[in-house]
C-alpha cells in the first residue's frame, strides 16, 4: 500500500498525483504538495478549477481578444 503521495503538473497545468517515491514521467512537475491520496485530490481540487488546458484557455482568450 502507497502511504505518501505528491501532486505533480505539466506544462498544460493539468495536474494528477503519483506515489512519493516514484520520478516524474517526462513533462511533469512537482507541484509541491506531499502528504495522503486524499490530501493530495483535495489539493488539485482547490486549483484545479478550469480543467481546460492552458493552451486552450489562452487561444480562448486571445479570441474574445
């Protein structure tokens, strides 16, 4: 059983969660939250609020321009 978790995001800022112990996959950054599973999703939940990609949200932006 994983005991410690970490949040982690890429460039897009999208973010998940990866046991403690493991190296990032290619793209993805600490995002400097450790602790529990739970601790971790209600980490993502509080800044995770506009699950678009970034660069999505940009092009949406330059749009309404």
């Amino acid at each position: 059983m994983i005991d410690a978790f970490r949040v982690v995001r890429n460039d897009e800022e999208q973010y998940s969660i990866m046991p403690a112990d493991m190296v990032n996959p290619f793209g993805w950054h600490d995002e400097g939250t450790v602790g529990s599973r739970e601790a971790c999703l209600d980490r993502i939940r509080q800044v995770w609020t506009d699950l678009r990609p970034r660069s999505l949200r940009e092009a949406t932006r330059a749009r309404r321009g």
